[in-house]
C-alpha cells in the first residue's frame, strides 16, 4: 500500500517521526528517516519544526489562525504536555489580554518556535503534570479546562489575580486544587462565587 495513503489513514494534520513509525510500521530508524526525507523533498510532506511534520506547508497568518493546529503542535513540540495558562484562559474568556505564543504544562521548561509562533513550556510538579483532572481533548490535542488552566496560572505565577468566578464550576476547582496541595489548594477554597 502507498505510504502516504497509510499516512492520511493513520494520523491527524500534524504528526511526528515516532507516529509514522507506528503508521507504517518501521521499527529501523535509519530507514524510518530515509523515507520520511524522500518525502519532504517530494514536497508530499512538510517539516514545520526539528521532529514535526505536516500534510501541508502552513504560513505563520494560517497556524495563529487556527487554535486546533496551534494545539497539536503544541503537544507534539513537547511530549507529554497539555495546552493550558494564558492560551486557555484568553480563550475561555477569563482574560483580555494579548499573549502572542502559546502556553502549556510541560515535564520541563521550554520554548519553541515553529512558523513565526513561540510556544513555551512551563514545569509543574511531576504529581500535577500526570493527573487527568481538567484535561479534555479537542481535535487530537490535549487541553486544560478552564478551572484547570486558573490552577496551573496560579501555581506558576502567584502573583495573578483571578476577577469574576461566575463562570467557573466551584466544586471541579476545589477538588483539582488537592493535587496541587499547599498554596493553590487554600487560594482555591477562598475562591469567592
């Protein structure tokens, strides 16, 4: 069967070397690389980044405006993160202000750039990194929710103030608070409704 219609079949948009290796099956490396530089000079499929991969040659204006792309690259730019912060809170709402990269929960600190877009990484306790609580996903990506990303905002910059609490579930952010302990548990069941 041709690779690329394995490819289309077998992962989203944006994809990494270790997700063709599974796709098509090639557990030599060498070989896996080979093919995977045959078809980007083919122009059949497009490196975005050191490692990541897309069906399409994306401009910098296409990436910031679409959020699901912006959210897969982001967890595919770091294993094991998850959209969250500024980048949630501006979306949900929360927040008025600009922030011009995307934000995200991360085993270390980083930032990457792909297409004229930062994405930074921040580090959080390893007990928080791996707890499921307040994490969906959208279009393949893993996001925080909204009370999820005010704890992750909290514990990374304790200074932020949250404004209105109309809009939040009371009940998720005091339970998710308990994995983070301490500081943010007591700030959480101080939360005002």
């Amino acid at each position: 069967m041709n690779k690329l219609r394995e490819l289309e079949r077998g992962v989203g948009e944006i994809f990494t070397a270790q997700d063709l290796a599974v796709v098509w099956g090639y557990p030599d490396e060498r070989r896996l690389f080979e093919l995977i530089k045959y078809y980007v000079r083919r122009g059949e499929i497009v490196a975005l980044a050191r490692g990541i991969y897309s069906k399409r040659n994306y401009t910098e204006k296409e990436l910031r405006g679409n959020a699901s792309l912006l959210y897969q690259i982001a967890n595919k730019l770091v294993p094991n993160s998850y959209v969250s912060l500024y980048t949630v809170l501006k979306a949900e709402g929360i927040i008025d202000q600009y922030y011009d990269r995307i934000f995200s929960i991360a085993p270390r600190r980083v930032v990457r750039e792909v297409r004229g877009v930062k994405f930074e990484y921040r580090r959080v306790r390893e007990r928080i990194l791996w707890s499921d609580y307040g994490i969906r996903e959208i279009s393949g990506a893993r996001v925080a929710t909204r009370e999820r990303a005010i704890l992750d905002t909290w514990y990374c910059e304790s200074s932020w103030e949250l404004g209105r609490t109309d809009f939040l579930d009371m009940l998720k952010l005091k339970e998710w608070a308990k994995i983070y302990g301490g500081t943010i548990e007591r700030r959480a069941h101080d939360v005002e409704h």
